[in-house]
C-alpha cells in the first residue's frame, strides 16, 4: 500500500524539538490511533530534502523562515509560529565562566567555542547574531568570534547526533568543546544527563531568542496532517513544550 494512502503522518522536525515531540506523538496517536512517524535533524537540511520531493506531512522548524520558504515555493501551507526558545551558553565548571565573564572567556584564545553550522541549522544563525550584538561591545569582536568558534554539529558533514543522549553533553564530557551556545532547552536536557555542566543565560546585549515555525506540507495528507498540527496548538500539546522548557504561545497563562 502507497504511504499517501495508509495511516501515519511523516513528522520532519528540528533536532532541539526530539524530547518535547516524541511525548507530542505518543499522546497524539494515543488519542487518535494515527502513528506518526518522526525526522529529526537540522531545520535547514530537512528543508532543503523537502525541496528535493522527499515525501512528508508536518514540518517542524527550528525558525520560521525554513517553512516559510516552502510556502512561498508552494510546498506548504501558512506557517504559524508555536514554540519559543532562547539561545544559552552550556560549559563545565572548571572553565571558569559567570554571566559577568562569558564574553571575555568567549573570546579566550585558550577557551574552545562550539556551535551549530550557520545556514544549515537556525541555532547557528543565533550564534552568530550573538556574535554580530557583541561587535557592538567591542569592534573586531564578530571577526574573533567567528574564527574561533567550532562549527560541530548541524551540518551537511556533521556526524550523526545520538539519538539516546545529549550531543552537546557528549561534546562538553569529552571536552572537545569548552563553551557551546545552543538553545536553552537542549542545554537543559544536557545538564539532565551530566548534572556537572553548567548552563548561563546570556547577558541582554548579547540574547537572542527563536520562534519555531510549523506548517502542513503540500504533498502530504491534508486530514491527518491538520490533526496533528491541531494536537501540537492544542493546550495539551502546549503544555507537553511548556514542561520541555519551550515558551508555548497559545499555553495558558502565556
């Protein structure tokens, strides 16, 4: 039996939405009986196998503009925007970072800086936009920041993230990183995992938050694809994000 007329709906999502939307599923076909079958990855790179005709329903993206490029293309319909994060510095201890100094250490020679891949992944765009705001601080700042910083994750060439554990506490246990700046809920599942590392807020001149935008995809199954987009706005749906540490919108109370 051809997909387009069996039961699922196909789920390509961002990588920093795994936790929050496999709960989102699970209670979604609970409730339904419809199996949803998820794709987790960089929000750019799901795009870009989007565009290419690789079959799906829902998108899930880590920004808006991903899925408001496919709509402008005609490949999805309108892009509501349904989760919010903010852009957090994780590290260990003994690199010796406060709120106060995460600048100055940032620009460290002696201090390893990883991100995400601009482009491919939307937190990587953040990363920069930290680094464009502290230009503002200091001139040659974004130049410094930018040479330094360790694009590991995110990209076309990156190695598969794990799917039982936290990459980014991976990286910072193995120290191939000292400081990562990642959105604050895959930060806080890292500390969930390695209750050691650390997670700081950045200073005002310096946050950056995220909207995360959801579409139904044109090629997909209409019906099963609105239901599910409708659980994931739903106050159950909201709240499921609310607990991940996402800013739900249409949460209550939000």
């Amino acid at each position: 039996m051809a997909w387009g007329q069996g039961e699922g709906v196909r789920l390509h999502a961002a990588g920093s939405l795994r936790a929050p939307l496999t709960e989102v599923a699970r209670d979604f076909t609970g409730a339904s009986g419809i199996p949803v079958v998820p794709v987790f990855g960089a929000s750019g790179l799901l795009r870009e196998r989007l565009e290419r005709g690789e079959p799906g329903d829902v998108f899930a993206s880590a920004n808006m503009e991903h899925p408001e490029t496919l709509a402008r293309a005609g490949q999805a319909g309108p892009v509501v925007m349904f989760a919010r994060s903010r852009l957090c510095a994780l590290t260990r201890p003994e690199v010796g970072i406060t709120g106060d100094t995460l600048l100055e250490r940032m620009l460290d020679p002696g201090v390893t800086l990883g991100t995400s891949t601009p482009r491919a992944d939307p937190s990587g765009n953040s990363a920069w936009e930290v680094f464009r705001r502290a230009e503002a601080l200091r001139p040659g700042n974004q130049a410094r920041l930018e040479a330094k910083a360790r694009q590991v994750v995110g990209g076309p060439a990156s190695p598969p993230p794990p799917t039982d554990r936290s990459v980014y506490a991976q990286l910072l246990a193995d120290r191939q990183v000292d400081v990562f700046l990642t959105y604050c809920t895959n930060a806080a599942q890292a500390v969930r995992e390695l209750s050691s590392l650390q997670v700081m807020s950045l200073p005002a001149p310096l946050a950056v938050g995220a909207d995360y935008g959801l579409t139904v995809l044109a090629a997909g199954h209409q019906e099963r694809s609105g239901r599910l987009v409708s659980f994931i706005l739903s106050p159950e749906g909201q709240a499921i994000l609310t607990r991940h540490g996402f800013t739900a919108p249409t949460a209550p109370g939000s």
